[in-house]
C-alpha cells in the first residue's frame, strides 16, 4: 500500500497522533512524573514541554494532549516521543512531517510492534529493522511485538509461530474452539469458510495491536429446571431479534441465539437466576382496564329538579 499521507519538510510540523480514537485521559497532556523512566533521566519537563538536560536546555519536543510535537528530526527525539505516545495509551500512531522524522518514527514504532500510519517503509528500511532486532531481540518486550506477532499468527505455522510467541497458544485454542463450533452450527460450507475467515482476521488486528485474543469455552450444559430452561431461550430469541433490527444476515442472528442460550445455561447451571423476558410491543392492542362488579349493586337513587315553566 502506498503512503497516501501528506509530506512536509518542514521540521515543525512534525508530530505523531492517535490513528483511532482514544479514551478522553488519552487526550490529555501526561503528568510529567507519570512519564517513563528514561525520558525523566534524559529530558527536563514542565507543562509537557520537554527539555535537553544538554544542548543548553533547548526544547526537544511538546505533549499537547491530542498530539506530541517537535521542531526536531534527531532520532533520539524521534524514540522518545513513541515512548511518550506508549505512556499515554496510544495503540497506534498516526505520523506527519519531513521525510526523515517519518522514518526514525517508523522505525521506533515498528521495533514495539506499534501501528504506524504515514509512512511506507522503503526495502532497505525492512533491512535495517531486522539487523537490529537481530542484533538484540529482547530490545523490546515480548507484549509489544504486537505486529509482528500478528504476522506470524497470520503467516507461519502454528509451531514455527509458537516457537517465536508461546503466549500465541491462548490464541491460537481460542480459534480452534470457535472453528469447532462453526463446523457443528452452520451448515453451508462456504458460509463456514466466511465466518472461520472472519475470525482469523479479526484476531490478527486485535494480536497487531498488543491484545492476545482468547475464547472461554463453556462446559457442556447440564439438566436444569424446565421453567428457567424455557426462560433462558425466549431471552436468547430476544438478542436474536435486537441482531436483527441491528441489520444482521439470518446466520449472524443464528449465532447470537445459540450463543446466548448457551451461557444463558452456563449462567442459570452457576445458580444465577435468568427471568423471564419482558418485551414491550408497540404494536400489540391496548389493554383494557379490568372492572369488578359487586354482587348486589345497589341502583343509585336519582333525584330529579322540577320543570321550569316558561313565563307568559
């Protein structure tokens, strides 16, 4: 995929932001002392503006909440700022500027399995990355490979992956689980390959963004009451119904009912209650208010006025 974003190259405007949206304490300027340890050892901070401690105290760049910035195309500053964007929660980054920053930040980014839009990396950049993570392969930990984890889910063999990523075995049962239930629920084939292929791909954005996916896999269903058997499947046929008017195909709400059903099971075999549904209708008749009668009512007496004559 070619780099479609806008390239400046001019040293202030380089900056990286959140590509997708983040939570509100994301947005915010970091508490200095809440930054990691060797950005507090190599910079002076106040007001998220970080300073050299050498280089006459110059400023090296700015946490502006949303953005951090830097009139500065030094790699170290480059490093920096991802650490900073990493302190801050941001899963992945969105960079601007000059052509140099662009990559440092690639680079920095890439080496933490981070996410990085704004920048196509060149062959020789690919090169340079793996001679360094050869060179030291524990440079990073093992949780921020997040990328490259997801390429070997995606890419290798299950034992040449789990050789890299042992952590990967949550994962990769989880899969397993969902393909199994797929196979025994969905009958047409192909909508079976759809549903595995959406699976697998879903989990690789969540490994490329540091998360390891993981399945609970309920245990099988035991006897239970009658009533509370027939409670817990008109609450599924509900969640099938909200699926619908949500614009899911017939398959999808297939699934959400069998899924709910079945912890609904779960739920109801761990001694929790699950109620009866109460569904309101807007197009089902009025109710009319019920009306006792008495036995023995007593007939009101009705006093009536006189006529009035009209005067002659």
């Amino acid at each position: 995929m070619q780099d479609h974003e806008p390239v400046s190259s001019r040293a202030d405007d380089c900056q990286i932001e959140p590509n997708t949206p983040v939570k509100r304490n994301a947005r915010f300027i970091l508490d200095s002392e809440a930054s990691p340890d060797v950005i507090q050892k190599r910079y002076l901070a106040r007001a998220g503006q970080y300073f050299f401690r050498d280089r006459n105290n110059s400023l090296a760049f700015e946490d502006k909440g949303a953005r951090i910035a830097t009139r500065n195309e030094d790699p170290v500053v480059a490093a920096s700022m991802i650490e900073l964007a990493i302190a801050k929660g941001w899963t992945d980054i969105k960079v601007s500027g000059s052509e140099s920053f662009r990559r440092s930040v690639w680079l920095e980014a890439a080496k933490r399995g981070l996410p990085l839009r704004g920048y196509q990396p060149k062959p020789q950049d690919e090169l340079h990355l793996q001679e360094i993570l050869a060179k030291d392969p524990m440079k990073v930990k093992a949780k921020d490979f997040g990328l490259s984890r997801s390429r070997a889910f995606t890419e290798q063999p299950r034992e040449d992956a789990l050789r890299l990523y042992p952590e990967l075995e949550k994962a990769y049962e989880g899969k397993a689980a969902v393909d199994r239930w797929i196979d025994a629920n969905i009958a047409t084939p192909h909508k079976q390959t759809d549903l595995k292929m959406a699976v697998a791909r879903g989990m690789a954005e969540r490994l490329a963004k540091g998360e390891i996916p993981t399945v609970v896999v309920l245990p099988k269903d035991s006897s239970i009451d009658p009533d509370r058997s027939n409670a817990i499947r008109k609450q599924a046929i509900v969640m099938g119904a909200v699926a619908r008017v949500k614009g899911n195909s017939p398959e999808q709400v297939q699934i959400v009912i069998a899924a709910a059903e079945r912890i609904g099971r779960h739920l109801a075999d761990k001694g929790v209650w699950i109620p009866e549904p109460m569904v309101y209708d807007r197009n089902a008749p009025p109710r009319m208010p019920s009306v006792t009668h008495d036995n023995n009512p007593a007939k009101p007496e009705i006093r009536r006025q006189p006529r009035i004559q009209p005067r002659r």
